[in-house]
C-alpha cells in the first residue's frame, strides 16, 4: 500500500495574499471580482474525480460569504479546518486581536458545518519564533491540531531548526498540539521548501515529485497546500513589483495539470487521518473535527526554538 499524504487547500482569494497586499488592501475586498468560490468547486471536481478527500483550511471572511461551499466541501466528505479570518499575518497583531480573530472564524465555520473545527493553519504561515505565543491561544480555543510552522528560512515566515515531521509539541504554557510542520528537503547545508503552492509552480514538475517522492521513501507522510486561485490564470492581473509579480502568477497556467499529476502518483487524504496514522492525534480528538460520514445537505526530536518535541510511536 502507498503511504497516504495530506493533501491541504488553504480557501482564500487572490486579492487576499501577502504578496499583492501592496496594490490591495483589506478595505477594498469587498469591491474586488469574488472569484474563490468557482475556482474551489474546480477542485472539489477534481478531487472528486480521483477520489480523493482534502482538508479545506477555509478563511473566515471568504465562508460569511460563501456559506454554501463551506457545506459542500464538508458533504463532499473532505475536512473543513481554519484559516483565521482575516487573512493578517500573525506576527503583525496583538494577542488579543489574533484570539478575537481565531475565535471569530472557528465559530462561523462551526455554524455552518454543525461540527466542531480542531484544526487551524496561520496565514502565510505566520507562526514564527516571534508569534510563538499563538500555539497557546489556538489551544485555549479549542484547536487540537496545527499547520502552521515551516522548518525554513523564508522572509515572510519559517522556524528553522524545528522538527520536519509530524510530532506532538508542547507550547510555552504548557498545552500540546498535533503538529504538522510544512514539508521540506534536507539538502546539504539547506532545508528546501517543497510542500506546494508556489513552489510547485516554481520547480519542474519532475522536480516536486522526485522531492516528495523521497519523503515518503524515507517512510514518513508529507502534506501538500494549493490555493484555489493557483488553478486560475485567468484572474485579474494586479500592479505589484516585479518579485511580488514572480510569486504570485508564475506557472499559473501550468498548476492544475501538474496538480492532477500529482494526484495521480501518490495516495493522499485528510490532515486529521494522516495525523492520527503517525500517532500524533487520537481518534477521538480527530472525531471532534469532523466524522466519518459527512452530514445530510441542509436546505437552501527534542526540544527546539521554545517547544518540546514529544516522542511518538511508529
């Protein structure tokens, strides 16, 4: 049997990302073209084409006005887990802010879903050495599980040295979380990115799946992210500087094949279940997540940088 990877989408629009915030910003959203919903029921149908199940890291702001996707992708079968709301770097909020924020978007997805959301992952990754104090908050507001740390030296984001497999940390406090850092390549004196999203873009085809190929040859799962507006070459084209330009619209024609492909070569399901293959979530924590069936359509290593590293069975 192929080892099964998570496969991650993190919902949002593209006006929403970091990279074009220079020629967008947060009070202008609402008069931007609205464009997530059609490009993640593309790929719902792809998933539901291979048969495979997703976790949706959904955005507060995008499921107030999206209600009815965040419903089909839970009937869909795939996991519905949090994205914050406003798509605001971490690091750039206050502890209160960030919590009133988190607590906002994890009970908007719960009344849509009747379930309960455990699962979070920070915009842009943004759970850093500097914003560390967030793994705390996420706890005390019911999360169990999170995707947030990059083990990489990045300028928006990245907590090198921490450890590049799922494992269970315990925060400043004293709460433990599932955590399930962002795939990379040990290369010699470098860690590489290689978990998806702009990356996947970047680098050939053959490329990210010879990387994430040798993950699971080591014997350990990956997690994969794509956005939905990464299978969009046709959404409007802002005024950003030439690197913000790169980052956002390299490839982007080329990003649904390539995603297909993937797809098609490795075995891949929800976070919660690849969490719970690897020992790092119980059963039971994962059943608040979301179950196993989804609900009836409703009418129109050690310790590193502050945390411990808790050892796991295998």
């Amino acid at each position: 049997m192929k080892m099964k990877n998570a496969l991650t989408v993190d919902v949002e629009d593209y006006f929403q990302v970091a990279a074009l915030a220079e020629a967008v910003s947060r009070d202008d959203w609402s008069s931007m073209e609205y464009r997530v919903e059609a490009n993640t029921d593309r790929l719902l149908a792809l998933f539901d084409r291979y048969d495979t199940r997703a976790t949706f890291f959904t955005l507060g702001w995008v499921a107030e006005r999206s209600p009815a996707l965040v419903r089909r992708i839970r009937q869909a079968g795939h996991e519905v887990a949090s994205h914050g709301y406003s798509h605001q770097l971490i690091y750039d909020q206050t502890p209160q802010v960030f919590r009133e924020e988190t607590r906002r978007s994890k009970k908007i997805l719960e009344d849509i879903i009747g379930e309960s959301v455990t699962g979070y992952r920070a915009a842009s990754y943004s759970i850093t050495a500097q914003s560390r104090w967030a793994l705390d908050i996420l706890a005390e507001e019911g999360f169990t599980w999170d995707s947030s740390i990059f083990p990489v030296h990045h300028d928006r984001y990245g907590m090198p040295g921490t450890p590049r497999w799922p494992h269970r940390l315990t925060t400043d406090n004293g709460h433990v979380l599932a955590e399930f850092p962002l795939s990379t390549l040990k290369l010699p004196g470098y860690t590489l990115p290689i978990a998806g999203g702009g990356y996947f873009r970047l680098f050939p085809y053959w490329f990210s799946q010879w990387g994430l190929g040798s993950i699971n040859r080591q014997g350990k799962p990956f997690v994969f992210y794509l956005h939905p507006w990464e299978v969009d070459p046709g959404q409007p084209r802002l005024e950003v500087s030439w690197f913000s330009r790169f980052r956002h619209y390299n490839n982007l024609d080329v990003c649904e094949q390539r995603l297909e492909k993937l797809i098609k070569r490795f075995e891949f399901t929800t976070m919660s279940d690849v969490l719970i293959s690897q020992g790092v979530l119980d059963a039971p924590e994962a059943a608040q997540a979301y179950a196993t069936q989804p609900p009836a359509p409703e009418p129109a290593e050690s310790q590193s940088d502050g945390y411990v590293l808790h050892k796991t069975p295998h």
